[in-house]
C-alpha cells in the first residue's frame, strides 16, 4: 500500500492514537508498515517535533488598553440608544408611509450621530469627571433657539400633515422630550459628567434632526420646496 | 463546563459588566495569541480583539450552550480574522487562499529533517509564512489543542477538511523548517 494512503492516518497517530486503545484496522495496518518505512517514521518524527513545539508556544497578553476600549464602548452602547429602541419599536406597518420614512431618517440619524461620537471622543472606562464645561451650556442655547425656531414653522406646518402621521410624530416628539428632560435631571445631579453633557446635546441635536425632517416632509407634502427648513437649519450648522 | 458558561452568559445578558469582565479575563489572552498570529500585527490583533468582544457582547443573546463559550468565541475571533485577513488581501489587489489551496511540498527525504530542537521563533517564522487555511487549521488544532471536530465547527468546514488543512500545515512547516 502507498504511503500517501496512510496519510489521514499516520496524523491521527501523531496525535496520540494506538491501535491497542481501539479497534481499528487502518490504524492498526498503519502501525505495521510504519515499522519497515523510512518515510513515514521520517514523518512521524518531524509532525511529533512540530506538535510538541507548537503546543508549548508563548501565549501573549493583550495590553490592559484593549480592555479600557471594550468597556468604553459597552458602556457608550448602553447608554446611548433607550429612545432609538424605543423609536425602533413602533410599529412602522401600522405607519403611513410618509412617517415611517421619517422614521428611518430619525434612526439613521441617531445612528450617525452614535458613531460620530464613537469617532471623536477618547476612549473611557467610566463616566468621566471634569470640571463643568461652558462649552456645552452655549452648545445647549445654541442648539434650543434652533429647536425654538423650527417648532414655530412645524407648528405653522402642522395642518399640512395627515392625522396618522401627526400622531406619530407626537409619539416620536413626546420620546425625545423625555430623553432631553431625562439627560437634563442626570446634568443636574452631576454637573461635571461628561457622560451626561453628551448625552443631552445628542438628545437635542436628534431633537432638531427630528424637527427638520418634519418641516421637509410638511413641504413634499405640500408641494413647496422647504426653503424655511434650510434656513433654520442653518442655524444649526 | 457548559453549565458555568451558560450561567456566565446569563449573567452578561443581564448586564453584569464584572461577568462580562471575567469572560473576557478567561478568553482575551488565547484569543490575542490566536489573532496575532493570524494577522502577524499587534496593532491589527488589537483591533481584531476589541471587536470580536463587542460583538461577543452584542450577540451573547443568541448563546444557546450548543457549544462551550469558548468554542463559540474563537468561532466569532476566527470570523473576523478571515474576514481581515481577505480583505487586506483584496485591499493589496491580489486574492487571499481558499482553505484548499495546493498540495503541500514534501521534499525528498526519509530520515527525519526538523531539527530536534526546533526553537519557537522559527517555529511562529514558519506559522506565519503558511497560506491563511492552513495556518487556522493548524493554530486551532496543534497550538490550541482542538480536536477536529471542533476545528471544523469553528471554521465552518467539515472535520475532513480540517484534518487535510492540518496535515498539509504540518508538511509545509517539515520543508520550511529543515531549510
């Protein structure tokens, strides 16, 4: 018999198998031929070698930062998306189809706005304290004179829009206001959170997102082209 | 062993973040030693790592005991280097290897030709010169001590397959190693 045929086997008995531990007949021919052939004790000298060599290699330690990433990115996850999944959970089959293209808007939206804040914030295990950020209480007014001047042209384009589409709009409004409010209890009892100062500009900014796209679509509606969304969406940039 | 995964994976999915500390206590460092070996880059290792875990997070839902934690990690960590591995590949504008790639060379001697004491530079020298099926199979199987079963359930191939991948492995690292 060629030694080729015996290849399958001869691995198996690298690996440990005897044809005395179990009833095997190859193995056992095998263990026959492999007394008078060169070359597969040549073999089963060097596949020992290696096995043995390979199975005491070093393990190596991955440095403590890849942990730090792990945990900071679990921790932006779960944080980040109760209102999305909340969104995520109506019902888009019982929607018009206008809302619900809204809807996916939203969520790309707040999506984007997940990974856009992925990309530029460092890494951190915990919710990190620093000093109170001026920043964020001018980010804050910035971000409500947008939201004021866009409800006044949502509330002037509202009789534009379906009953059905109305009320999802509600529903998705009533959930951001919950997360804005939520974000600003959590700013109120730390002021000095990171964690919740982004928190409540993304809240807003999903907020001013949701708003633009509601005076867009009150437009397509309506025929108009939504010069007064640009405009007030430039306010935002 | 699978009653204890199936507890710490209960215990993740509830959010326990010290469980999902100690899975990653228990598993980082055979999968970094895995995953640097794959892609031969530290830093890429790293990356690879990081989202193997997060995915491990994402997806431990769907953890149903059918294999050990373990198995099933190194399943996602062999995924994803694959994936790496083939798409640098397509980046560099060549095609990876297939799992079956061609025969393995023997060359032309009986008497053994490794020398006895083959030293463990060489050794991963030769590992990371082997085309990428070869190289999982054999990392799987003589560095990480699967059996062939388990290979096959972690790459995806039959257990046929996985014994082929692993001799070739071991005919290829003879010729490199005796040179």
């Amino acid at each position: 018999m060629s030694c080729e045929l015996y290849d399958d086997v001869l691995d198996e008995y690298v690996d440990g198998a005897r044809a005395a531990d179990r009833a095997d007949a190859r193995l056992a021919a095998f263990e026959s031929h492999l007394a008078g052939c060169a070359r597969c004790q040549g073999l089963v000298a060097d596949f020992a070698n290696i096995r043995r060599t390979a199975a005491a290699l070093d393990e190596h330690l991955p440095p403590p930062r890849v942990w730090a990433k792990i945990a900071s990115s679990i921790e932006q996850e779960e944080r980040q998306p109760w209102w999305a999944r909340s969104l995520a959970n109506t019902r888009a089959a019982r929607l018009p189809l206008a809302a619900a293209a809204l809807l996916a808007l939203l969520l790309g939206g707040a999506a984007w706005l997940g990974w856009q804040q992925e990309r530029g914030s460092p890494p951190q295990t915990t919710a990190a304290v620093q000093t109170p950020d001026a920043g964020t209480a001018m980010a804050e007014q910035h971000y409500e004179e947008a939201i004021a001047g866009l409800q006044q042209i949502v509330d002037a384009r509202d009789a534009d829009l379906d009953p059905g589409t109305r009320a999802v709009l509600r529903q998705n409004f009533a959930v951001i206001d919950r997360a804005i409010n939520e974000s600003r209890e959590a700013l109120s009892d730390e002021p000095a959170s990171a964690l919740a100062q982004e928190s409540l500009l993304d809240a807003l900014d999903t907020k001013v997102a949701l708003l633009q796209d509601t005076v867009a679509l009150a437009s397509e509606i309506d025929g108009d082209r939504p010069d007064d969304a640009a405009g007030a969406a430039q306010v935002n940039q | 062993m699978r009653t204890a995964d199936l507890e710490l994976a209960a215990r993740c999915r509830a959010g326990d973040a010290d469980a999902f500390a100690e899975l990653y206590r228990q598993h980082a460092r055979r999968l970094f030693s895995l995953v640097l070996r794959m892609t031969g880059s530290a830093e890429d290792a790293e990356d690879l790592l990081q989202e193997v875990f997060l995915q491990a997070h994402r997806k431990l839902a769907g953890f149903r005991g059918e294999s050990t934690l373990g198995t099933w990690l190194y399943r996602l960590a062999m995924n994803h280097c694959l994936d790496h591995l083939r798409g640098r590949g397509a980046k560099m504008g060549r095609s990876t290897e297939s799992l079956d790639v061609e025969d393995a060379f023997e060359p032309a001697a009986y008497a053994p030709i490794v020398p006895t004491a083959v030293s463990c530079v060489d050794l991963e020298r030769a590992i990371a010169a082997l085309p990428e099926g070869y190289r999982a199979a054999f990392l799987l199987h003589d560095v990480e001590g699967f059996e062939h079963r388990e290979v096959a359930k972690i790459l995806g191939v039959s257990e046929g397959t996985s014994k082929s991948q692993v001799h070739k492995a071991r005919m290829k690292l003879r010729a490199m190693l005796s040179q």
